[in-house]
C-alpha cells in the first residue's frame, strides 16, 4: 500500500493500473475501517502515514475512499493527534474546494471529527479552510454534506480567532436559516456553530437581527437533548446583549428554559441579564 520514495508522483498518477491498484487498497480499507477491531489493527500497522502518502497523488478516484477512511477513523483521539501531525489538515482544507460532493461531504466530517483538538482548528485557519466552509452552506439539498460542513463550522469556532473570521464572513447570516426544516443533526450542528459565535458581540448582533432567537426559541419545544442544551448555551451567549435577552424574555424564552433542568444554567443567565 505504501509509495516508494524514489517513485515520482506525477509518473504514479500516469499509470493507470498503479491508480487502479491503489484504489481499490483504499477502498478496502475504507470498509474495514468501519470495525473498532481493525481500526486497532490498522493504527499499530500505520495506517496514516500510508493515507498521508496516497492523498498526495490527488487521483479522485483514490481521494474519496481515502478521505472516507480519515473520516471514518478521525473519531479516534489517536487517531486525530496522527491526522494533525501528518500534514493531511492542509489536503482536507483545499478538497474543500472540489466539485465532488462526496469528498467534500467526507472532507467536511473528518474536520468535525479533528476540529475537537486545538491543533486542527489552528491548521484550518492557517490552509484557508473556513471560507469555503461558510460557502458550502448554500448546499442544503446534500443533507449529509450539510451535516459534515455545520458540524466542522462548529468545532472550528470553539477558537475566537476562527470566530473572528467567520463574523467577516456573515456566517451567522448564513446559519440562522437552518436552524429550522432541517433533519435534526444539522439543527444541533448548527445551533452549536451558533453558540461559539455568540462568544463574539458582532455576532450576536448578525444573530439577532437575522432573526435567529425567535427560532432558537422554538427549538426549545423539542425533546433531543444534544439539540435542547446547543440552543440553551446559544441563547445564554445572546442574552449577554440586552436587545437579545428582551426579545428571548418576549417570546416566552426565560420559562421554556426553565422547564427543563438539563438547561436551567442558561436560564439564569438570561434573568441576570434584564
């Protein structure tokens, strides 16, 4: 599976049965990586550094069950630590331009996944990544491409340098639109995205006047509790700014909070707030 060093790329991506071979060893392993077992097995044998070497060659065809893999993997801490370490960030940040929705699609959930280390929220900022995140947004009929994309927004707004960026961007304007009619594990994405950025007063600004609380309100009436605790913690950043925390108080926001005590904190922020 592994490229000699004295094999020169650009001859490699020529030889049609050499891309053929390799493409069919990644999407082996692409199924494999599907078990915790050979997930093990594959770690210790040095699956990543392989993976570094094969996403090098740009080859579409071996890109997609690569990327597949790296996704498939990167919910693994060690895993992820490798991913970083192994210059791939910069790769997965540039196939994020690509016409092919299904890498992209793959691209944008093993951001999600290594964005939880800080490392990999610095390296997309540094490859460019965030702007074609906020671009990808626009894609709402490729549900699970919208999934990956809100879910890498996300964590990589957990740093206020790439909220910074993302309040240039208007992404909360952006946001806000889906945080209603869309399959639930983009509403939680979403509202997470939405709670990091409150960290920044611009944003909370963009949020409101989007119209984004009255639909984090509604959210509340849901039952998911990964969701109802996202809007809660997105709410209590909003109501730092009193205009905000008057409209979450006028639509009967401070009561539904409330009701349920896995989101009481954020309540009691709200009341401090007014």
């Amino acid at each position: 599976m592994n490229i000699p060093p004295n094999i020169n790329i650009d001859d490699l991506k020529e030889d049609k049965q050499a891309v053929e071979l390799l493409r069919c060893a990644a999407l082996g392993l692409c199924s494999l990586s599907k078990s915790k077992k050979n997930k093990r097995k594959m770690k210790s044998s040095g699956l990543i550094h392989h993976l570094s070497k094969l996403i090098t060659l740009e080859v579409e065809a071996i890109l997609v069950p690569v990327v597949a893999t790296l996704s498939e993997c990167s919910v693994d801490p060690e895993y992820r630590t490798a991913i970083c370490e192994g210059g791939i960030i910069q790769y997965l940040s540039k196939f994020l331009e690509s016409e092919n929705q299904e890498l992209v699609s793959h691209c944008a959930k093993a951001i999600f996944h290594c964005a939880e280390d800080v490392l990999c929220r610095t390296l997309i900022r540094q490859h460019d990544g965030l702007e074609p995140l906020v671009r990808l947004i626009k894609f709402t009929e490729n549900v699970y491409m919208l999934e990956g994309v809100t879910g890498a927004i996300w964590k990589v707004a957990i740093d206020e340098e790439n909220c910074q960026i993302f309040k240039s961007l208007k992404l909360c304007e952006s946001l806000v639109p889906l945080l209603h009619n869309q399959p639930e594990e983009v509403m939680i994405n979403v509202a997470g995205s939405i709670a990091e950025c409150a960290k920044i007063p611009e944003n909370i600004e963009q949020i409101r006047k989007a119209g984004g609380l009255t639909h984090l309100v509604n959210l509340l009436s849901g039952t998911n509790p990964t969701l109802l605790i996202n809007v809660a913690h997105a709410l209590g950043k909003c109501a730092t700014e009193p205009d905000s925390a008057s409209i979450i108080d006028k639509y009967d926001g401070v009561r539904l909070l409330l009701v349920s005590p896995e989101i009481s904190q954020p309540a009691s922020t709200i009341k401090c707030s007014m």
